[in-house]
C-alpha cells in the first residue's frame, strides 16, 4: 500500500498563521463594532421585532381569555341568580301561606266568638259559590244532609246573620242570603225595641218595614232578629240602619234602609246553627 505523506513543517506553519490572523481580525472587527455602538440599532430591532411578536402573539389569547372568564363571570351569576329567583319565589309562597293562615285563624276565632254567643249546636261549612245578582243572592255552602243540615236552618257569619239555607244536597246546601228579595226576617231596633220586617233589597242591601212613622228611628240604629218567625232565635245581629225617610212614603210607616253586617262577598266561612232552640207551633223543633 501507498504510504501517505506527511504534512511538511512549512505547511503547518502557514495553516496556524492564517488561523491566527482569522482571529484577531474577528476580535478587531468585534471591538471595533463595540466601540462605534454599531451593533446596537441590530439588538434594538431584534429586540423591538421579539416585542412586536409577541404583543401580536399575547393580546388577542389575553383578550380571548379575558372574554371567556366574563362569559363564564355571567354564566355564573345567570345560574345564582336564577337560583336566587326561585328561592324568593318560594319565600314569597311561605309567606302568603303564613299570610293566609294567619287570617284565616283571625276569622276562626271570630266565629268561635259568635259560636260560644250562641245556645244551640253550630256547624262550620266554606262558601263554595255566589250567586249576585240584581234581584236575587243566594251562596253555597260545602254541607250537606250527610252532615244533619236542612232547610231554613239559620246561618251566620262573622258580622251576625247571613241567612238561611233553602235547599239542601248530601254535600252541598243553598243559602238565601238576607239581601235577596225574597228575604223576610222578623225584626226589632235594638235601641227602642220597635218591631218591623227586614226585606232584602238586592244590590241596596235591606230595609226594615211596617216601622211607624211615630217611632224613633236613627241612623246607626242596630237592628235584630225578634224571634218571631220560628225560624231564627232572638238577638242575632242583622245590620245598622243607614238612613231613614218619614216624607214620601206611605201615611203609615218610614222608609228605613238598613246595611246588613254580614257581607257575603267578605265571607269565607259560615256557622250553621243546626239547634236554634225555636219551637214550632206544634211543640215540635221548628226545624
């Protein structure tokens, strides 16, 4: 095999030479860009181009992320408030129960009053229904034969008399309230004890007939039930008198309007008196 040649001396003498001054060139060139600050524009565009992309690069992922945590801010606050929503609402509900129970033991208790005023075996029943009207009113009431009502058995409210039942169902009975035309309840004035007949007027509430026009009758009179139709028992209030008219009407007796106490559009519950006391003219319970 062909042996290689070896380098010579004068050969590696030139190649380090020439490295050497490659060198020092570099160094002199570096330095003198040092001195003359040339190289600084370079860094500065360098470093404004880096700042240019990524200002490109970070504002629009840090506006999207800021857009999404507002999305999810008003996502969030959308489902509290909703929740909030749905807890007043239950609140309000409570409170109208609360409300509503409130009243109706205010009611109670008022009838318990009229109840434990009266003698004889009472029933508490709802008004279910109303019939108003100009010339008639009549109410139902959710009780029935089933429960021992029957006709002409005396029914009150709060204010006193509301009237009395003319038909009766197993569950359901009608009532003639004491505004209805067809209303006729004996009747005094408290005050003076005169006697008269308190006739349902409809939508003008009533008015007490066959008074005297000698006898002393005021506004603000109260007016009972006298006892003396067997059908209701003597004492229960009826209404106040409003107004009363002796010119004008017939050579005999006053025109007295009376407001009965009990108003029917007010009522919820009623007592039935099921034992008024009141005997018929056979001796036998009237009803």
């Amino acid at each position: 095999m062909p042996q290689k040649q070896k380098k010579s001396p004068r050969k590696k003498i030139i190649i380090v030479i020439c490295l050497f001054l490659f060198a020092a060139v570099i160094g002199l060139v570096t330095i003198r860009f040092k001195a003359s600050n040339l190289a600084v524009p370079a860094v500065v565009m360098i470093k404004d181009t880096g700042g240019r992309l990524q200002q490109l690069f970070f504002v629009p992922v840090s506006r999207m992320r800021t857009l999404w945590e507002s999305y999810l801010d008003v996502r969030q606050a959308r489902q509290e408030n909703e929740i909030l929503k749905a807890r007043l609402a239950q609140l309000q509900m409570e409170i109208t129960r609360y409300r509503e129970a409130l009243i109706e033991n205010r009611r109670l208790k008022q009838l318990l009053d009229v109840k434990n005023s009266l003698n004889g075996k009472t029933l508490l029943a709802h008004v279910v229904g109303c019939d108003l009207a100009p010339w008639r009113a009549v109410a139902t009431i959710d009780r029935g034969k089933k429960d021992g009502l029957k006709t002409d058995m005396p029914v009150l409210a709060r204010g006193g008399v509301i009237g009395r039942i003319t038909e009766t169902g197993m569950s359901y009975s009608r009532v003639m309230l004491i505004t209805d035309y067809q209303s006729r309840i004996a009747a005094l004035i408290q005050r003076n004890r005169a006697r008269g007949l308190l006739i349902g007027r409809g939508l003008d509430g009533c008015s007490l007939e066959y008074v005297e026009k000698g006898v002393d009758v005021e506004p603000g009179d109260i007016v009972i039930t006298s006892g003396m139709d067997a059908v209701f028992p003597k004492g229960l209030l009826l209404g106040k008198v409003v107004s009363v008219k002796t010119s004008g009407q017939s050579n005999l007796f006053q025109g007295i309007k009376v407001k009965p106490f009990s108003d029917v559009g007010k009522t919820e519950e009623v007592l039935v008196l099921l034992d008024s006391g009141i005997k018929s003219l056979d001796g036998t319970d009237g009803h």
